[in-house]
C-alpha cells in the first residue's frame, strides 16, 4: 500500500483546498451518536432550512478503523462517486487509488482504494481524532499515556522510521512523524494487512 510523504500529503489536501494546518484541542462535547457510528446525520445536517446534503462541519471530528463519516473501509469508490462524496482521484500502482473528498470532510481526509474498495483513511489535520480522543500535533508521549498497553511503538523494516500504533482486531490506528516538528503529523487508519504492512515494508504501494 501506497504510504505517501507528508509532502505528497500536504499538496493533496492543499488541491483539496485546505487551509495552512491547525491543531485544535480536543472536543468537549461528545460526538453525535450518527457520527460516532460513522454515518451522515439527517440530509439536511439536522439544521432547519439547511440546504440539501447540507452538514455541518462540526459533524467531521471522529476517525475510527471503521473508517470517517460515510466513508467506511470497505465501501465501493463507484457508490461514493455516484452519491457526490468524491472530488477528486489520483491513480496509483498495483490498482491503487487516492481521492479527495467533499461535503464536511473535505480537506480533513484523504482516501485510498484498492480495486474499488477503501482501505486506508489518513488525515493530516485535528481534529478529526479518534474515539480515545488521539490525533495530529499529540506528542508520542501523549499517545502512550492515552492508549497504555493498546498502543506501541514500532519501527519499520529498514530502520529508519518509527510509529506508534494500535490494534483494533484485525484494523489499526497508525500515528506517523511531522517532518519539521516533534510529535504526530499524520494518521492513518485501515485493516493492519494495508497500512502496518505498507509501513513496516515501506513498499510504493
């Protein structure tokens, strides 16, 4: 699997129209039980006279190995095309996808596909955080502290690279360096088979 440079990372988001990034403190208040569960609200984003398909942004706050909103791991690229999800896709190798998003997470995630199908959602931003209330700009430190014997840190194969990571079942949460900063600078959830394998080996895709 494809494990882009924070640069690469960076210039997609940017063409996704990020702004320059922020790291905001951790919500206060619980997320909605529809985006907990990783499903759009109502249409209209809950908001009287909000316009169709309308969300709010606050909706985008929780990334989870399930995936980010509507896009869960597993879902069919084609179906979140055809439903307006999608804005953007940057074909790789060996059947690998990039894309863009729109709506609420637009600028907060990038997606990856492998024949059709999501396997890994990264985030460059914070929030979103995961449930345990992790994400971009923590120290490893923090995450240790956070996650306790659910989380550890590992290398990869050549060496020259470290991540913490945490194991939900056969899926992973996996918190990667900042090129000029201590701490977290990107976030990557998906099924260990995709996004541990990619970062252990290191491979292009």
């Amino acid at each position: 699997m494809h494990r882009l440079s924070y640069t690469v990372v960076t210039a997609l988001l940017a063409t996704a129209g990020l702004v320059p990034l922020t790291v905001a403190a951790p919500a206060t208040a619980a997320p909605r039980p529809a985006v907990a569960a990783g499903h759009l609200p109502d249409r209209s984003g809950g908001h009287p006279g909000a316009a169709p398909g309308a969300v709010d942004r606050d909706e985008a706050r929780v990334i989870s190995v399930r995936g980010a909103g509507p896009f869960r791991i597993g879902a069919d690229l084609a179906r979140l095309s055809a439903a307006g999800l999608i804005d953007w896709v940057a074909p790789d190798c060996d059947g690998v996808v990039h894309a863009g998003v729109t709506g609420a997470w637009a600028g907060k995630i990038l997606l990856a596909f492998r024949d059709g199908r999501l396997v890994e959602v990264g985030t460059a931003t914070a929030p979103p955080r995961t449930p345990a209330g992790a994400g971009v700009g923590m120290s490893f430190a923090a995450l240790e502290e956070l996650y306790g014997p659910r989380g550890s840190m590992i290398r990869n194969d050549a060496g020259d690279a470290s991540a913490y990571l945490v194991r939900v079942g056969s899926r992973v949460e996996l918190f990667t360096g900042h090129p000029i900063r201590p701490g977290v600078g990107y976030l990557q959830v998906g099924p260990a088979s995709v996004v541990e394998r990619g970062f252990r080996e290191g491979r292009s895709c």
